[in-house]
C-alpha cells in the first residue's frame, strides 16, 4: 500500500559546520554506518523499497553510497572485511533508488513538493535522515505504516519535548483518539514558550496522503520565508484529518552535537560493544 520514502536531504546542515563544508550531513556515521543508511534501513524493515532522495549541491556522496563500488569489492573479496559491507549490498539489492534535486533551499514543504516527480499519486513516507530512530521490536515507520492501514491519513511522529526546546520544532494540539495517537486540531510551526499548544514536537517521520502537494502548492511562505510543511498539515488537518502519533523508541537529534554525540554512545552500547 506504501511503497515509497522519501529523503529531503538537501539542506546545508549548518549546525555541523566544519564537518559539513564539503560533505553532507547525512554522511555523518554513527559508530560506523551513515545515517542515511540507517534511515533507508528503517524504511526497508517497514516494507518501503522504492527511495527517493531530494538531493542539492555537495550531496553526490550519498547516490555513491547506494552504488556498487566495483574496485572496493575487488579489494575485499574473500576477507573478512566482506561482512562490513554485507547489509549494505543487501540495502542495495533490495531497494530502488531515483534521486532529484532542489535548486533552492526553500524550506522542508519545499523540498517535499520538489519530491513530487519521484512520489506521484500515492501515500508515502518522509524521514529526515538527522533525526536517528532507535526502536525495539517495529522501527518507528514500521509502525506508523500499522497505522496508516487502520487510519489511512497523513499521520507525523510527535514527542513531548522540554519547554525550553519547544521553540525548534513544529507542535501540534489534538484530541486523543487511542492510546498514543492523537487527532489534530491545530499545529504551529516552532513557537515560542507561551504559543505553544502543547507539549508534543513533531520529529522527522511523516506518512502522507498525495493530496499534500496541491495543499502546499497552495501554502504561502511562512516561518523563516520557508515553505513548512507544519503549515501544510494544519490546512489537511483542518479540511480531513491528520494524526500525530507517541511513536514507541528513541529519537536523536543528530543535526545537533549533543544529539549526534547521545546517538553515537547508545549505538555503541547497543549495536558494537559486543561485537554483535
Ligand atoms: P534542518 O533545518 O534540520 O536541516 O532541516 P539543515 O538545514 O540541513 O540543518 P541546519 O539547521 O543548517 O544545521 C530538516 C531536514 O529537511 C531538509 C534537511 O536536509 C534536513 O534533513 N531540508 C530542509 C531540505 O531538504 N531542504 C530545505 O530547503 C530545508
């Protein structure tokens, strides 16, 4: 029913500077994978193989990424080394992968109806590759997909978040339907202390139904001179239903240092240490 994700990766991830200069962001390797990789793993375990990535300039390491390296391949064929680099191939194998590029850096709304050409008329998925999703049993697409079959609206993964960070995300009000899951009533894109409407930030999982790209074609520049995809969701909120889901899991904020360095050590522990 959802067959495909996609990846706005476009932006200049200025909070990572120098590291981000010449590389992109979503290069950036946790322990010792890339977080675009364990995105379109996330994707791929909830049953998402076709991958779409809004690219920009500077981001021509990702499409090598999800390419064979023939040379790479001669080098390490028969050692152990081979092991390493086994879930990628996989990944590879699995999936099909078509990338298109955003001129300007016109905010996320923007970079999502630039992805358009590569998504058509079908719900899909959108996960911004900084945020790093961490879950026990389902990955947290795996489960909103669950949902969007009982549901079959646009639906945005939401955690509460502190007071004081409120100001960085989109936050949404809503009446609780089932445990966890809330119908949306309003949504603003990062207000302050006093405007917010609750305390639930919207993280970078989304599931949405086509009909997104006429209401952002639609959607004035907000926030920023950005076109928000907040805004968009708050019309098809108010005109159908949207849903935020409490995802289940851990989420790191890895376009931030002291994310990116809280991912790294849980990833160590979890997933390294002990050579699993
Ligand atoms: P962010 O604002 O968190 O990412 O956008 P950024 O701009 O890369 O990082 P900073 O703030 O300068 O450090 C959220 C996601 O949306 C994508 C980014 O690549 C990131 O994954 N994005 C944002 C685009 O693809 N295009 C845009 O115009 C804006």
């Amino acid at each position: 029913m959802i067959h495909k994700c996609l990846f706005p990766v476009a932006g200049y991830g200025t909070r990572f500077l120098p590291a981000t200069k010449s590389s992109p962001k979503e290069m950036l390797p946790v322990v010792n994978k890339p977080l675009i990789e364990y995105a379109a793993q996330e994707a791929v375990d909830a049953g998402l193989t076709r991958l779409g990535f809004v690219t920009g300039r500077g981001k021509r390491a990702i499409e090598d990424h999800f390419d064979m390296n023939y040379e790479l391949e001669d080098q390490i064929r028969g050692t152990g080394k081979e092991d390493l680099i086994q879930p990628t191939r996989d990944l590879i194998e699995a999936c099909e992968f078509s990338y298109t590029r955003q001129k300007e850096m016109k905010g996320l709304g923007h970079a999502i109806l630039t992805g358009e050409t590569l998504i058509g008329d079908e719900p899909f998925a959108v996960v911004l590759a900084d945020d790093l999703c961490i879950a026990d049993g389902d990955g947290v697409l795996m489960q909103m997909v669950k949902l969007f079959r009982q549901f079959r609206c646009s639906i945005v993964a939401v955690e509460e978040v502190p007071d004081d960070h409120i100001h960085q995300y989109g936050v949404v009000a809503g009446e609780p339907l089932k445990d966890g899951v809330y119908r949306i009533t309003d949504m603003i894109e990062k207000p302050s202390k006093e405007e917010a409407p609750s305390n639930l930030g919207i993280i970078g999982r989304y599931i949405l139904t086509p009909d997104i790209f006429d209401v952002l074609r639609e959607t004035e520049p907000g926030k920023n001179g950005e076109l928000q995809i907040t805004d968009a969701l708050k019309k098809q909120a108010q005109e159908g239903c949207v849903l935020a889901y409490r995802f289940k899991g851990r989420r790191f904020d890895c376009g931030s240092i002291d994310g990116f360095v809280d991912a790294t050590n849980h990833c160590y522990e979890k997933f390294y240490k002990n050579g699993l």
